[in-house]
C-alpha cells in the first residue's frame, strides 16, 4: 500500500498544482473522483491490464466516457498517466489530491466508525466537538462495524481516537495481562 501511496504522490501533487493555479480545486476535485471510478470499474481495469491494448486506446476510452467536462487538461493528465502505466494509481491520486484539497482550505478528513448506525444530532455533536477540538472545519465519512461491540473510533489522518468497547475491552485485557 506504501508503494501505491509513493507512486500515486507526484502525480497528486501535480494535479493540486494545476487545480489551485485554475483556482478550480472543487472542479478538480469531482474529475479526479470520476476518472477514479471509471479506471475502478472491471471492464476498464481489464482492458488497462491487457497488454494487446495500446496505452494510447485506453487513454481515448477513459477520456470518451469522462465526458468534456475533463477538459484540456484533464485529457492531458490521463495520457501522461496512461503513457507511464499508472492509469490503475487514480483512485490513490484521487485520495491524496482529496487530502491536499482538505488541508489547503484548512479543513480535516474525519472517519467515524460506530458500532450502530449514527442519528444525524449525534453526527452533528461530534463533528462540533472536533471542531473545537482541532479548530479547523471537518469533512466526515461515516461507516458501521458492528464488530466494535458499542461506541466509536474516530480517525483523523493518523490520530485515532478509540471509543468503542472493542476497544476499551482490548486496553483492559493488556492491562490485566501485563
């Protein structure tokens, strides 16, 4: 995944570059997620992964179904993504052009994880609480796992903030082990 990650970055950085000197990062925000899920898809990821067809073919497809709101640019950024074999980094592309986006308008990238399906007050009550937490907006993507038992563990970028009884039934077994 680290490997993904470190192949998908220059190319992320480049399109936050090109999106903040159209003063376009919203635009460019939804062309990314778009071609992101169009190289996701099965058909397109075999004929990506099908050597017997030229990268050149693969770009003009992608660049077809995208439509013309990708643009100059955009059909530009899919032949040079083509053309090195990194048509399959999108949806990384896509993740960590999300996450330039966030902090450059100075928001966070929030996940909660709750063991039950969350009313929208208490969705609401912990984004105000991160807020005041972090003193910066939060964006938040909200999953259920039930496997937590109760509770919530939420993650920004790499702080997580655990909870769930899952969780504090693990911190409690190693207590009492150790």
């Amino acid at each position: 995944m680290s490997e993904l990650s470190t192949l998908a970055r220059p190319y992320a950085e480049a399109v936050f570059r090109l999106a903040q000197g159209e003063n376009d990062l919203t635009g460019w925000s939804t062309r990314v997620q778009s071609l992101a899920l169009i190289v996701a898809d099965a058909q397109v990821a075999r004929l990506i992964a099908d050597p017997a067809v030229a990268s050149e073919r693969v770009a003009d497809l992608i660049i077809e179904v995208a439509g013309a709101d990708l643009g100059e640019h955009g059909a530009n950024f899919i032949k040079v993504l083509s053309e090195n074999d990194r048509l399959p980094l999108l949806p990384e592309i896509s993740g960590q052009f999300e996450t330039l986006k966030a902090s450059a308008e100075g928001t966070l990238e929030a996940t909660i994880t709750s063991a039950q399906e969350l009313t929208q007050a208490q969705i609401d009550d912990l984004v105000a609480g991160l807020k005041a937490k972090f003193n910066r907006a939060v964006n938040v993507q909200v999953a259920v796992n039930a496997e937590l038992i109760g509770g919530a563990v939420i993650a920004i970028g790499d702080q997580v903030i655990d909870g769930s009884v899952k969780g504090r039934l693990q911190r409690m077994s190693f207590a009492l082990q150790g």
